[in-house]
C-alpha cells in the first residue's frame, strides 16, 4: 500500500483524469469504454516494455502514440458510421466475429475445445485461428466487434514500430524512419483494412517482424534471433502459407549468400537450419516439407489459369473489395511463351502499381484513387533509395527480394485489385523501409527559416 503512494502521487491526476474519462465514455458506449480501457493498457504495457529494451527515442513513442491515436480515431468512424466504402457490407469480419462470439462463450463455460467450430458456419469456414484469438479476448472482455477492432490498432501500431526499426537499420536516422512510419500509418489501404476485423493485420506484423530478425541476422547470425523468427515464421504459415513461403525463401537464399559466417560453419549451421525449416510447414500448414503439397496443388497451368481468369471473376469473395466490376482479368498466355513473358509483366504491373485510374468502374472504387496517385510519388522515392543504398546490398536485399516475389506471386494468381489492395501490403510496406525522403529535410528546414523571419517582423 504504502509502495503504491509514490506512484499515485505522481501519476494521480492522469489516473483520475482516465477513469472519470472512461465513466463519461462509459455512459454512451460501454464498449467504446472497454476498448478504450484496453487500448491503453496495452501502450501502457509497450512503452514500459520499450523502454526495457533500450529503446527510448522520443520519434520512436512519439510515432507509436500517433499512429494508435489515429487508427483509434479510425476505428471508432467505422463503427458509427458502418464505413465500408467498396460495397458488400463487412466482409469476411462478420464471420470472423460470429464464430470469435461463439467460441468465447464456450471458454467461459468451461469449455476450451475449439473442436466443431468449423462446423458453426457451413456457409464460411476459418481455416485459421485468428478467431480464436479474438475469442479469448471476448471471454475475459466483452464479446463486441470494436474490442477485437481495437485490439488490430495495437497490432497495427507494433507493426509500424517495426517498420521504424527496420528502416533505422538501413540507415540508422530516427528522423528518416519517423517519416517513413507516419507515411506507413496513413497508408490508406493498410488505414482501412488494418481497422476491420480481419486477419491482416497479424500477417503484415508477422512479415515485419521476420524481415527485422534477418537484417539484424544478416549482420550478427543469433541462434536467439533464429529461434524467434522459426517461431513467427511458423505462425505466418499458419495464417497466410504463401506470404510464409516468401519470409522462408527470403531466408533461405540470404543465408547462403549473405550471412557473414565463415563458410564451412556456414554449410554446417545451413544444414541445421534447413532441416528444421524443412518441417515447419508440415507443422504449421501440413503442407508437406518445404510447402511440396502446396506447390503441387497451385503450380500448374490449370489451377493459375483458373485462379486468374475465373474464379475471382466469377466467384467473387464476400470481403467488401472483391466484387464484380474489381476485376482486371490479363490471360496467361501459357500457348505462346512470348505471350507469357508480356502478360505476366502486365500482370505484375497492375498488382505493384494498380489499380490505375482507367481500370476504375464505379464511385465506390473511386477511394483507391487516394492511395495509387501518392504511391507513385513514393514509388519515385523507393527507387531512389533503393540505388542510394545499393552498397548496402546485403542489407536491403531481403527486403527487396520479400517484394518482388511477394507482388510477383500475388501477380500470377490473382487479378481482382480489391484483393490485391489488401494482400500485398506487406510488400509495400517493406519497400517504403527503402524510400529516400532526404528532400524533406531541407524542405523543412525553408519553411523553418522562413518561420523565423516572419516573426522577427
């Protein structure tokens, strides 16, 4: 009790403040209040948590409370307003939520078996257990849609620290990597999706967090970094096996080539590593050693062929994007090699750069408008620090690479842009670690002067 005085002493008022803040918000929406209680606990818990890792740059928090500040704020516009511009109502969260809803009320009964809940809705099942994770928060919480939405800001807000210390990495600026994660943060399809209750979330920090492990490995290999990217490594897997398949590949190729070991320990550890790599996706996905099932599943002309020219055309996915009118359909061209070469660079194209404005059909697509014409400002400025930073080949080739083939094969199966907005945000977001916003500097540093010279008048 009396350990507890100091404390109180110094940090009464904010406590008094948030609490008589939590009951005012409490009276119209306890489930804003909840989430509200919730979301700052966790900053509480990650700053603390921050600081215990030596990382105390004011840009660093100050970026993280931005960011968890304006998704909160984001969050709380789709709520209340039902905001879902591209039509089709949710999306996949309303069954996400369902089945969360569900499942949290059978751990508070007792029951912990998630057994059956593919079973719950024949319409749609999860083959994944990003719902079981918002179902334990339900049970020790309240099982409404917004605290699972809150829970996706906090994840989001991680992810762009990621981003921070991965573009730290590259060049070692606090001020560079702000930058680069308040243009992340705004980035409009991560705003909007990293808002929803969805899986994405998840997926864009798991691919993060991977690509950090291997910069800090590609300078100083760690059997404790490595434990730590097999167990995320695994769990991308799991909720997004082909994403998976590129952190791995990633790894693998920048291993051998990159890793400075000396060589014969180099061959020795590889073949450690290889072998537990080899198994993961038998663990995490049952897709056979290194992905073999998958790849004999989805790599042949038939299954691409159906993928990009049909299905998503025909069968579009309930998610709010993917609707008839979405599609940007470019043929295989599997008869003519040729052919092939041309459509698949076209291909590639729309998916890293599009949609483009005259693939656009209706109002509710218009939305996407807002992030393409910026992105091709940044694109300028990704490719300018990709060759400023050419001599550090060895520590952006991951993230390059991750991309490349991340948007290369998005680009072979998929030809919907509502489903290619969302699922290459990962790569995107790895090649803006990349982006050279030096001009900013001195733009700053203008109106700074002209700031000063206008009040000495």
């Amino acid at each position: 009790m009396l350990k507890a005085m100091p404390l109180f002493e110094k940090y009464g008022k904010f406590i008094i403040f948030g609490s008589l803040f939590l009951a005012a918000v409490g009276f119209f929406d306890k489930a804003v209040a909840a989430g509200v209680f919730i979301l700052a606990l966790l900053v509480i818990m990650t700053v603390s948590f921050s600081f215990r890792l030596g990382i105390k740059e004011k840009e660093f928090h100050l970026l993280f409370l931005i960011i968890i500040l304006l998704h909160f704020l984001g969050v709380l516009f789709i709520y209340y307003y039902h905001f879902y511009p591209f039509g089709g109502g949710e999306g996949d969260q309303f069954y996400y939520h369902k089945t969360a809803v569900d499942l949290s009320e059978r751990f508070r009964q007792g029951d912990f078996s998630i057994r059956g809940f593919d079973e719950i809705y024949p319409y749609y099942y999860v083959p994944h257990f990003y719902p079981v994770l918002v179902g334990i928060l339900y049970a020790i919480t309240i099982p409404e849609i917004i605290i699972g939405q809150i829970l996706n800001v906090w994840i989001t807000a991680l992810s762009i620290m990621i981003l921070y210390l991965i573009a730290k990495e590259i060049s070692g600026s606090a001020k560079r990597a702000f930058l680069i994660g308040l243009v992340a943060g705004l980035y409009p399809s991560y705003f909007y999706f990293g808002s929803l209750l969805i899986r994405d979330a998840i997926i864009v920090f798991l691919s993060l967090f991977l690509l950090l492990l291997m910069l800090k490995m590609v300078k100083k290999f760690s059997w404790v970094n490595f434990f730590f990217f097999f167990l995320l490594q695994g769990f991308l897997m799991h909720f997004r096996f082909y994403i998976g398949l590129v952190t791995l590949s990633t790894f693998i190729f920048a291993y051998f080539w990159f890793f400075r070991i000396e060589l014969k320990k180099k061959i020795a550890l590889g073949a450690v590593i290889l072998l537990f790599l080899a198994v993961l996706p038998v663990i995490s996905a049952n897709q056979g050693l290194f992905g073999i099932d998958f790849f004999k599943k989805f790599i042949n002309q038939e299954t691409i062929t159906s993928l990009r020219e049909k299905e998503y055309q025909s069968n579009p996915s309930n998610n709010s994007l993917s609707l008839p009118g979405s599609d940007v359909i470019v043929k295989t061209g599997f008869d003519n090699p040729s052919k092939f070469i041309k459509n698949s660079f076209e291909s590639f194209l729309y998916v890293s750069l599009g949609p483009f404005p005259w693939q656009i059909k209706y109002n509710r697509q218009l939305f996407s408008l807002v992030e393409m014409i910026p992105g091709y400002f940044l694109a300028f400025l990704i490719l300018k620090g990709v060759f400023k930073n050419l001599k550090d080949y060895k520590i952006i080739f991951p993230l390059l690479f991750f991309s490349l083939v991340s948007l290369f094969a998005i680009s072979v199966f998929v030809s919907n842009f509502g489903t290619y907005m969302r699922i290459r945000i990962p790569a995107l977001l790895a090649l803006l670690a990349l982006a050279d916003f030096a001009f900013l500097n001195s733009v700053i540093e203008t109106f700074k002067n002209k700031a000063r010279i206008m009040l000495k008048k």
